[in-house]
C-alpha cells in the first residue's frame, strides 16, 4: 500500500514531504504549469487575431457615402444679367482738397542786374513753421496736409523707328587654319591633274623659259576657288596658263577653323618644265 501512495505522489509532494505546505511555496509550485499552459493559449490566439484583424477589418462594409466633385472654371462663368430698367449708380462726390498754406520763398537764381526783380524780404522762421514753401504766398488751413495730385495720364506718342538693313558683312579670310583645304583626292591627284590640263606656251617653249609660277587664291566655304592672283610669274603666257588651269578645278574640300568651314588663302607653285 505504500508502495502505491509512493508511487502516485508527484514530485512537488516528495520536496514538501514532512514540510509546510501552508507556507505557500507548495501551492505556487502546485499551480505553475496550469497557469503556464493557460497564458501559452491566450497569447496563441492574441497574436493569430493581431494577425487576422486587417482581414476582418476589410470586411467591414464602408458606410461613408464618396463626394462627387466637378472641376469648374471660373473665368466661363457667365456674368449675372443686368437689369435694363435699374438706373446706374451716381458718380461719387468730388473730393474737396483743402488749401494749404503757402508762403512764397523761391531759391536763388543768378541773373543779369537789369533783370532782377524787386527784392522781397525772405519768411521769417515763425511763417515757415505755419506754411509750406512754395512759388506763391496764398492763404488757407494751417493744419492741411499738403496733397500730391498725381498727372493725368497721357497717352504715348508713337514713334516711327526706320529699320536700317545692315550692310552684308564678308566673311574672314584665314591665312592659318586647323584643317587646310585640300584638293580631291590630295596632293597626288593634283599633280595629276596639273600634269594633264597644261599646255605648254608656244612664246614659253620657242624662248626655252621654265621654271615656277606661284599663285594666290581664296578657297571659299563651299570649296570652290576665286580671287587667282600671281604672286611671281614667269611671262610668255606661262602666268595666264597656269591661271587658266586653277580656274577649272574641281571644288576642293574647304578648310575648317573651329569644326565650320571657312574662307582659307591658298599659295600654289605651278611648274613649267621643258622635256
């Protein structure tokens, strides 16, 4: 029989066995885990409905009725109608500005002898205390504030401006640019070129005369070539010769100055030799 008792007593009975269960103690132990496993399910099912109310919440039907509202321009308002038969508002009174008082007293001014007038005594400082200074003396309230009447409006004259056409302004002629013009095809194709279109003078070739015609010109923005001049010439028809062959270039490729095309002076010796 006391194997049984010992065998149903449970741990908290075995440590308070010959003790004072009334202390206290006993009945906390006696109560933990009941409380333990209670508290566990009320936190449980606080967090699972902490978790669902947004869900519950959207079930909620939403009573507040929604406020239509219109976008209005006012300026297309139209204007209340005006009523033919209503008299027009009278015009307000005229204001009565009141008179100030004044006392003459005007700055000097250096003129010719014959042309100064009478003297007058200046204001003493007890009248100028009373009045205001101005170019005449006239009587009125001593306690009126001077007014400043604005000038009436005038309208502006309108003045005839005369558009003047400013005179075309030639463009720049560069001696020295970033990017030279340069004959199609380059140094090459013009020698080509010059080999092939000139003649020999016959007077060049009967006076056995050779040598270099140097030449001047101007290599517009578009490529093509004016403005030939000689700058040392052989003669017997080899200057005329080599200008004749500068003018049926083809248009060259124009020099650039800054990324933009441009006018370049072009220096070119032409020779004349003898086979």
């Amino acid at each position: 029989m006391a194997e049984i008792k010992a065998s149903a007593a449970t741990l908290d009975d075995i440590i308070f066995e010959n003790r004072n269960k009334a202390y206290g103690a006993y009945d906390l132990r006696k109560v933990y885990r009941p409380t333990l496993t209670k508290s566990m399910f009320i936190g449980i099912g606080l967090f699972v409905l902490a978790m669902l109310s947004p869900a519950l919440i959207s079930l909620i039907p939403n009573e507040e009725q929604e406020l239509n509202m219109t976008e209005m321009d006012l300026m297309k308002i139209p204007p209340p109608p005006i009523d033919p038969n209503e008299p027009p508002p009278p015009p307000p009174p005229p204001i009565e500005i009141p008179k100030v008082a004044t006392i003459k007293f005007l700055p000097p001014e250096v003129k010719k002898d014959e042309e100064v007038p009478e003297e007058s005594p200046p204001p003493v400082v007890e009248e100028l205390e009373k009045a205001a200074v101005a170019d005449k003396t006239q009587e009125g309230d001593e306690n009126a504030q001077e007014a400043i009447i604005a000038p009436e409006e005038t309208a502006p004259v309108k003045e005839e401006v005369k558009v003047v056409e400013a005179a075309p302004v030639e463009e720049q002629v560069f001696q020295v640019v970033e990017q030279n013009p340069e004959f199609p095809g380059g140094l090459s194709a013009l020698g080509q070129y010059l080999s092939k279109n000139i003649k020999y003078p016959a007077a060049a070739s009967r006076a056995n005369v050779s040598g270099r015609v140097f030449l001047t010109f101007v290599v517009n923005t578009d490529g093509s070539i004016q403005d030939i001049a000689v700058l040392k010439g052989l003669g017997f028809g080899c200057d005329e010769e080599a200008i004749r062959v500068v003018k049926g270039m083809p248009k060259w490729k124009p020099g650039k100055q800054s990324g933009r095309n441009v006018r370049v002076k072009y220096n070119l010796p032409i020779s004349f030799v003898l086979e």
